[in-house]
C-alpha cells in the first residue's frame, strides 16, 4: 500500500478532528508529519498527539510555513483562512504539495483564482476543495455543463455568529432579517470567513459573480442551514444542509483525503 505524507497548516478544532480520523485508521494511506498553526502550541499540542499514539513515526511542529516546505509533503491540508490559503497557496505547489483546503473564498479573485489553476498545472500538483458544510458539487457541476443555469445560495445563521461584522447589531437578536443580498465574490469579500461554502458552490456551477446570495440572522438560532437551488431548462434540483456546528467541515477534509487514494472515486 503506498503511503503518503501530508502537514496541516491551522491547528485549531478541524485539524483534530482529522487527526483524530487518522489515529483511529480511517487514513491508513497517510502519515501526519508537519504541522504549523498561529500558536504554536496548538502545533505542538497536534504534535503531541501524534507522538503519544502508536503511529510508529512522529509530527513535527512547525514555527513557521518555510518548516513546513522543508518537510516536502505530499499534501497540505489547510483549515486556518482564506487569508492563509493566499500566503501558502502558490509556494506549496511550487514546492511540489498538492493542496486541500477548505477556505475556498479565496479562489473567489478571478487573478488568483488563475495564478493557482497555472502554478498546480506547472507544477503537476492540485488543489482539491473540501465540501465544507454543504454537498452536491457533482450536481452543480454536471447541470452547469450541461446547459445554461441559474444559482441561489441562502443561508440561515444565529445572530451570535454575525457578531464582529459589519452587518451585526444588537437588534438581531429579537428580529429575523435579511442582512445581506448579493452574489458570492461579495459575499466572501464582506464575511472572509463566513461563506466560503457559498464561493465553494458558486466555482463548482457559474462562477462567483453569477449566484444569487442571501444571508439572514434568525433569533436564537444555532448552526447553519444553507440552501441550493439550481435551475435549467431540463432541471430543478435543490440541495438543503442543516449543521449545528463545524465538525462536517473537518470531516470533508478527511473525506476528501480518502478520495484521492481510494480505487473507487466519489
């Protein structure tokens, strides 16, 4: 069986959860050998991890991304931001890693959107985006090649979770109201790390400026709930996700990981 080595770049509640996948054997193709996060102790605490199972090899925390290239790994996955993914990004695949990323709002920007489609193809490395919270890219794939399509992305969030934005005030917490209408480039350049799901859905059909995004904050509300709705001339097709917290996000990673190596692909 060959084995691959992959780093995490964001060491945070993700990155244990597919660490966590990996030490119970559901990455048997994969070794952990690098991780570098903001805090280093959250890398030494991955690392630890790591060192304490009976994996037989061990991780090394990083103090910086040059630690991480120096390790050369097959894969780096990166759960940190969209601003993490744009320092990272273009080195890693120079550097001969592939990526899986989940802040895909960064690919939102047409320029560096290309820049990395050309440095992987150089390269001959990818970049393989996780499903995040949501699902159906082959749906949304398949219809927009098909033919001619339109787009809606909705999401449904608590008001707790707008807090630190600019849309945010105390009201939302009594009133439900639509706090945000546009399309996705917008969208992810208003919420940097909020609707990189939205951007997710919007490369995988017509294109970031092409679906129609509408945020709303309903009272007590907790998780999120995003709603697709793609239509053609020949197909309707709505796609609606419900998640109380992150941990889907985390565990598409590690779905995404055991895609690249399975016989059989998704």
């Amino acid at each position: 069986m060959k084995t691959y080595t992959f780093a995490i770049v964001g060491c945070g509640k993700l990155a244990h959860i597919i660490l966590d996948a990996s030490l119970k054997g559901l990455l048997p193709n994969f070794k952990l050998v690098g991780c570098f996060s903001r805090s280093f102790e959250k890398a030494v605490e991955i690392a630890n991890k790591v060192d304490r199972s009976e994996t037989g090899y061990i991780c090394k925390p990083c103090q910086s991304f040059e630690e991480i290239q120096q390790l050369k790994p097959d894969y780096i996955v990166e759960t940190a931001s969209p601003t993490a993914f744009r320092e990272i990004a273009i080195p890693a695949l120079k550097n001969g890693s592939s990526l899986v990323t989940l802040s895909i709002g960064a690919l939102a920007d047409a320029d560096f959107y290309k820049l990395v489609q050309e440095t992987a193809l150089e390269n001959n490395t990818r970049v393989h985006l996780a499903s995040g919270a949501i699902g159906g890219f082959d749906v949304m794939r398949t219809v927009a090649l098909m033919e001619d399509c339109e787009v809606t992305f909705r999401t449904e969030k608590g008001p707790n979770s707008l807090k630190n934005t600019s849309v945010y005030d105390d009201s939302l917490q009594t009133v439900k109201r639509e706090v945000f209408t546009g399309d996705a480039k917008e969208a992810i350049a208003l919420f940097p790390t909020r609707v990189n799901v939205a951007v997710a859905a919007s490369l995988a059909s017509v294109g970031p400026e092409n679906v129609k995004v509408s945020i709303n904050s309903v009272p007590d509300f907790i998780g999120d709930d995003h709603l697709i709705e793609i239509k053609s001339e020949h197909i309707h097709a709505v796609i609606d996700i419900y998640s109380k917290n992150a941990q889907i996000a985390g565990w598409s990673v590690v779905n995404t990981l055991r895609n690249i190596v399975s016989p059989i692909a998704f």
